[in-house]
C-alpha cells in the first residue's frame, strides 16, 4: 500500500505543524518557569519584545493596540447608563449634559489606562507569563473600570444635583447609608447584565492578547534576544 493511500501513516506537513505548536508550547512554559528571560534586564527584554511585535501582521498590531479603547468605550456607555438610571431615580432633569460628561470620559479613561497598566504593558514587558493571570487581570479590569467604577462615579455626581435642585427628598443624617444602598440596588441590578458582558468582553480581550503575545514568541530569533538563541 503506498504512502498516500495509508490513512494510519502522518503527513509530512501535519508532522512539521505538531512539532510547531510543541516548540512554542515549551517556549510559554520556559516562561512560566522563569527561565526564558533570565539573565536579561528588563529594558533589553521589552526592546526585543518590542521588535517582534513589529514583525507581527498588521491586523495583529492593531488588534493589540486598539483593543483597550474599544474595552473602555464599552466602559463609557455603562457610565452613561448608570448616569441615566440614576437621574430617572431621583427624578433630575437639570444639569443633563454637566453630568453625562464626566460619565463618559472618566471611565473610558479609566478602563484604558487600567488595562494598558494591568495586561498590555506587562505582556509587552514579559511580566505575565501565564494565560491565567492575563485573563483574570483582563476580567477585573472590565468589570471594575465598566461596572462598579460607573456606579460609584454617578452616585455623588447625582445626589449632588438631587440635593441642589431638591428633586428627592433626602435622607436623615441616621439614615443616609440605607437610603442610598436602596437607590443603588435598582441600579445595580439594572446593570448587572452589562456588567457580565463586560467582563466576558475583558475577558475575551485578554486571551487574544496572549494569544497575540504567544505568536510574538514563535516568531525567529532577532539579533536583540541572543539568550534565545542560546
């Protein structure tokens, strides 16, 4: 029986894929030893990370790149919910876009600067060295910066204009922290579903990071990692 028709005998091409995803398998977990950067200081490790992220596709890049912008927009209209479900609460109807403003921004840069600090850097830097951390980072990431911070953020920024423009009563000064777990848990609730898709999101987010950083990884050896080559 010759080669092509035996069913039981490997490919040639399926061999060299095998031995591909072997190759970068033990290079994660030379990472995940701690030994795939040792002897290097931190500055030459992120410029030869640097420089493979160069060699990377273009969408690839771009993908690194802009994905925490589109993380924090997601953060941005969850401010803008929670602003909204808020002012329907204590029935505000002034000072609309004074408040929606700060909603917005202040969480889109939040979400950003965060994931940028938490997951983009470190993997750029090679300080994550295992796909569990990246994801959870990512996730805590999405769900604080698209959940808990918007909630936070619009409770003062609303009770300020409830209690300027005498729109609620306001609670007395024994019962104010009850008052306003009341006000929130509508809120939260309400919000509860954005908050799981944000988190999934983030967490999505994080492992095609890694993925992306697992891909730098396989890519030849440069003249700025002569460790590797070793």
């Amino acid at each position: 029986m010759s080669d092509r028709c035996n069913p039981l005998k490997p490919r040639w091409s399926e061999t060299v894929t095998g031995v591909y995803f072997i190759w970068v398998h033990a290079q994660v977990s030379r990472m995940a030893d701690n030994t795939l950067f040792t002897g290097i200081s931190n500055p030459n490790v992120m410029e030869m990370l640097l420089e493979r992220f160069q060699q990377l596709p273009e969408l690839d890049r771009k993908f690194f790149s802009y994905g925490p912008i589109y993380l924090g927009i997601n953060s941005a209209f969850a401010g803008l919910i929670a602003n909204s479900f808020f002012r329907r609460i204590l029935n505000i109807a002034q000072a609309r876009f004074a408040s929606s403003l700060p909603m917005g921004i202040l969480p889109f840069l939040t979400t950003v600067a965060g994931y940028n600090a938490a997951v983009s850097k470190p993997l750029l830097s090679g300080e994550i060295n295992c796909p569990t951390c990246a994801l959870v980072r990512g996730g805590l990431v999405a769900s604080l910066g698209g959940g808990l911070y918007p909630v936070l953020l619009a409770l003062p920024i609303n009770a300020g204009l409830a209690s300027r423009y005498n729109t609620a009563p306001m609670p007395q000064r024994g019962n104010i922290l009850r008052f306003w777990i009341t006000v929130c848990q509508p809120v939260m609730r309400k919000l509860s579903f954005i908050l799981i898709l944000q988190t999934l999101f983030g967490v999505y987010l994080s492992s095609k990071h890694y993925a992306i950083y697992v891909k730098m990884l396989a890519l030849p050896p440069t003249h700025t990692d002569p460790k590797l080559n070793a």
